[in-house]
C-alpha cells in the first residue's frame, strides 16, 4: 500500500510538471490532455485519475504555488504597539518583489497565470483568484486603517484608496516585469516606487 500511494504522488508530481511546463510554453488553452499525458510519461486515464479535467489540474498548480502570495497579504497583522503599520506594508513588498526576483519557478507560474484568459471551464480559478483578492485587499485595507487611527496616512488618503493604489502598483510592476523580458531590477526598482508611493501615504 506504501508503495502504492508512492507511486500515485510520484505520477502526480509528474503530470503537475509536465502541465506546468506545456502551459508555459504553449498556453493552458493551447496544451491538450493528451499532450501533458505525452510528456509525463502516463496515459489520459491518469490524468482523469487525479485530475477531474484542465481547469482542475490548473487550479492544482495555482494553490500548489501558493499564489496568494502575489497580492502581498501573506504576513501577520502588525500588533506590537506603537509599530508603523505603513513600514509593515513597505517591508512584506519589497520582500515580494525579492523572493519573486530570486523564484523562477514562482516567475513561470505568475506568468501562465497573467497570460490565461480565466473564463469558460477555468473560471474556478477565476472565482478562487477573485476570493483570494477580496480577502487580501481587505486585510490589506485593515492594515491602512491602523495607519489612519494612529494618524500616520496621509490626509489626501482614505485607507480604502490607499490599499487599491498600493495594490494596483504591486500588480503592475510585477507584471511588467514578467511580461516584457525582466527588463529591469525588479528587486531595486520595484523596491524604490514602492517606497516612494508609501512616502506619498505617510502624514507629515
């Protein structure tokens, strides 16, 4: 039975891999079952043994990623007393954008991501990617809304257009970057707009 179930995770693993790597290179709605099959080394029953279709095997690649962590909310709520929460906000971006620099597998990932057309029989991904963003920008909002109770943000933002600018900045660098060939320091420059869009939140 041990082996068994080894072997189950190991043709998993493999048809994970393989999709990954077809999706990259070809586009989810270009890359057929049989494909994937073909370059795992496995027959289309296994696929539909662990996978009930396309859109199931690519949400496995989605949480297996742990993309979340693209809206930059994977952190614990600032809680220590008279901690800046802006400066919480500031450390967890620049913190992405190194992690994401350094990750190629995160990078092809984010990439097959932006490039798929999320509707029809992948909008379940859509739904999951649309949850996920909700909860982030609101924990994210919360983060904001410390900042303001504590009159540290700036008068000419509401923690409410603070969070989606800051949101907005993130996913635009980020997808900059992956889709027009690393053109730049993400790490460096990403950091520096991040910093500066920050300033503009601080109260003087």
């Amino acid at each position: 039975m041990r082996r068994t179930k080894a072997e189950a995770a190991e043709t998993r693993c493999s048809i994970l891999a393989a999709a990954e790597k077809l999706f990259f290179e070809k586009g989810v709605a270009n890359s057929t079952l049989d494909e994937i099959a073909a370059a795992a080394g496995v027959t289309r029953g296994a696929i539909y043994w662990h996978f009930a279709s396309k859109s199931e095997l690519f949400l496995e690649l989605y949480n297996a990623a742990q993309l979340p962590r693209v809206n930059i909310a994977d952190v614990e709520t600032p809680s220590e007393e008279g901690r800046d929460p802006l400066s919480v906000v500031e450390k967890m971006a620049c913190d992405w954008l190194q992690m994401l620099e350094a990750d190629r597998h995160r990078q092809r990932l984010l990439s097959i991501l932006i490039r798929t057309n999320l509707t029809d029989e992948f909008q379940p991904v859509r739904d999951e990617l649309d949850k996920l963003d909700h909860e982030h920008t609101l924990y994210l909002e919360s983060i904001l809304e410390r900042a303001a109770n504590d009159n540290r943000l700036a008068a000419a933002w509401t923690p409410r257009s603070a969070s989606r600018t800051f949101k907005w900045l993130m996913k635009g660098i980020c997808w900059d970057w992956l889709l027009y060939g690393q053109k730049f320091d993400l790490s460096k420059d990403g950091s520096d707009k991040v910093k500066r869009l920050l300033a503009s939140f601080r109260s003087s």
